[in-house]
C-alpha cells in the first residue's frame, strides 16, 4: 500500500487514512488529552502523509513512522495551544461543557456524567502516562507494540501505565460508582 502511495494512487491513500484514522485520532488524543483538537490535528497529520511518504525509507516501517508523524504533529499542537492561551490569557473551554447528555432519563445522564469524568481524568494525566495508557486502552496495543513506536524499554511502558491506572483510580474513587 505505501509504494502505491509513493505512486500517487489516492485509492490507496485513502484506504489507509480508512484503516488507520481512529489510531491516529487516538495517538493524538493521547498526546495532546484535548478531543476539541484531534480533527484538526489529523487533517494535518494526513496532510504530512501525502506530502512526506517518499521519506520513508523502509515500507515495512510505516507504523512507527506514521505514529511519529502523528505525535510531533499534537506536540506542536499543543505548543501552539499553551502559547495563545498565554497570549489571550483566556482558559480553553472544558469538555464536559461541550458535552451534553443526549437525553433527560437518569440513567442516561448519570452514564453521560461518568462518561466526562473518567476522560476529564484521562485527559489530566500527565503526558508521559496517558500516551501509553491511551495506545493500551483504547487501541489495545500490546505492552511490546508501545515500546516500539515509543522507542522506550518494555518495564518502562509497565511503569507508566500502572502510575497511569494508579492515578486514574485515585482522582475517580469517589467520582465514579
């Protein structure tokens, strides 16, 4: 699929964009911990694909190249983030303001409500925690598959994710039933 993008065959461009979108969306999510910018991080992302895959230079290395490409794209996202709310001195709006619960029952709101607790506490782990625990948990990437395209030691992957888990349990103990 890469040399027939290397090709220009937009089909298979956009097959891979297909098969490969919500891991992207979620390495993003990981990096930045804020889903108001994953959409647009992502065009950029898919964006950098198109225009650098002739800088790949082993087809079989793909993944750890697109995620690459897909985590520096939220670093400098999030860097131009940090640097407008500095500039405007305003505070970004919350998630769970954006999100309202889709119906009126009690259980639904009740389910909505947990829902925005556990991905605020999701999105306020440290970086370094909810990358790993986002690839795990969501994508469900094995512990070998992190360490790889995180070029760290497998027990450092263990490491950040059972502090990820312990610091999730810690802010949700009294949160989420």
């Amino acid at each position: 699929m890469v040399e027939a993008i290397r090709g220009g065959d937009r089909y298979a461009f956009g097959e891979l964009m297909r098969r490969q979108n919500r891991w992207v969306r979620s390495v993003v999510f990981g990096v930045l911990g804020r889903s108001d910018c994953v959409d647009d991080v992502c065009q950029q992302v898919w964006t950098s694909v198109w225009l650098r895959i002739s800088e790949l230079r082993d087809a079989s290395a793909w993944r750890p190249w697109l995620y690459r490409l897909a985590r520096n794209a939220a670093v400098d996202a999030g860097r131009d983030i940090t640097r407008r709310r500095l500039r405007t001195q305003g505070a970004a709006v919350e998630e769970a303001a954006r999100l309202q619960p889709a119906s009126s029952t009690d259980r639904r709101m009740a389910q909505a409500e947990q829902h925005r607790e556990v991905l605020s506490a999701i999105q306020g782990l440290p970086a370094i925690y909810r990358e790993p625990f986002v690839l795990r948990h969501v994508n469900g990437w094995s512990y070998k598959e992190i360490a790889s395209v995180m070029e760290l030691p497998v027990d450092t992957v263990e490491t950040r994710l059972v502090r990820a888990r312990r610091l999730l349990r810690e802010t949700l103990k009294d949160k989420v039933a």
